[in-house]
C-alpha cells in the first residue's frame, strides 16, 4: 500500500520538522527537538519498516501516533499553553494517520 507508506512518511516529517522548529523558536526546549526528532525517525523508520513485516511497521506508526494524540490531544482545547499551536496542528494529523492505518488494514487485500 504506497498510499500509506507515503502518509507514514509525511506524518514523520511532520513530528520531525515540528520539533525542530518548537526548538528553534525556544532554544532552551531541547525536549521538543528530541521528542519530535525521535518520533518522527521512528515512523519514517516504521514506514520502511512496513515494505518487509507490514504488521510491524504499522502497529509501530500506530503506537506513536496514540503517544502523540494523548501528549497533545488534551492541548488542544487549552489555548493559554505555549505548546497550544504545536497541538493544534500535530493532534488532528495524529487522529488522521490512525484512520489511515484503519482504512488501510481494511483496505488491505490478504
């Protein structure tokens, strides 16, 4: 399924440029940069990982995007944090990579 290697591959990026530039913006966050730079090489590793044990690379995607969707799910709604645009942005794509793997795994021709 190229469709969702092709989405695995930009939600890393995604979590990858995201913590770059939340530590860019504050150079004493290096969390962010680790964090994101971590989760994003994860899922990137993930999707390669899903050409060879497709099980394996989508249940690892599937793993980061919960983590993600349960750090920044409940950001989302509390506008007063500084994290608040990386929550808007990151918990929404969090959900939608997660309905692609279920599309996905339902989609999948066995």
């Amino acid at each position: 399924m190229a469709w969702l290697h092709g989405t695995m591959l930009l939600y890393g990026i995604l979590n990858l440029t995201l913590g770059v530039i939340a530590f860019t913006r504050d150079s004493s966050n290096r969390t962010s940069l680790i964090a994101g730079g971590t989760i994003g090489l994860i899922v990137i590793a993930a999707a390669a990982l899903a050409k060879t044990k497709p099980t394996a690379g989508y249940a690892l995607a599937a793993v980061m995007a919960v983590m993600m969707l349960i750090r920044f799910g409940p950001i989302m709604f509390q506008p007063e944090k500084a994290t608040h645009w990386v929550a808007v942005i990151l918990a929404p794509a969090s959900v939608a990579m997660l309905l692609a793997l279920i599309v996905g795994h339902f989609t999948a021709r066995r």
